[in-house]
C-alpha cells in the first residue's frame, strides 16, 4: 500500500513564502509490520528556504519507529 499525504502549516499560502508545505509518501512493504514503511518527500515548499527537510525527515523517521 502507498499513501500521500499533504501536509501544511496553517498560515501556508501558494505562491508565496508564507508557511510549509510537503506531500509525504508512505510506502507499507510486505513485511511490515515486522519492517518500517519507506518515506519519501515527494513534494516541498519553503522547506528548503528554512533548511529544514533533513530535521523534518529525522523526526519522521523517529515517529515512524
């Protein structure tokens, strides 16, 4: 199964620099759950500009464990 998933701050604004935006994938395997699901950030938006997609995908992983 794979699922995205929008996510967004609630001041996030199009086409502007207001708020965060990213479309996360998950992707469930065969074994799970006895193995974790794959994430992928497959859209982002002012994620960059903050220099946040490497803090934002740790704390993901963690949750996910």
């Amino acid at each position: 199964h794979v699922f995205t998933m929008p996510i967004k701050t609630e001041d996030f604004e199009e086409d502007t620099e207001n708020g965060l935006f990213i479309l996360l994938k998950i992707t469930y395997t065969p074994k799970y759950p006895e193995e974790l699901p794959l994430l992928e950030i497959e859209e982002c938006v002012n994620i960059d500009e903050y220099d946040l997609r490497s803090d934002l995908f740790e704390h993901l992983t963690e949750q996910v464990n």
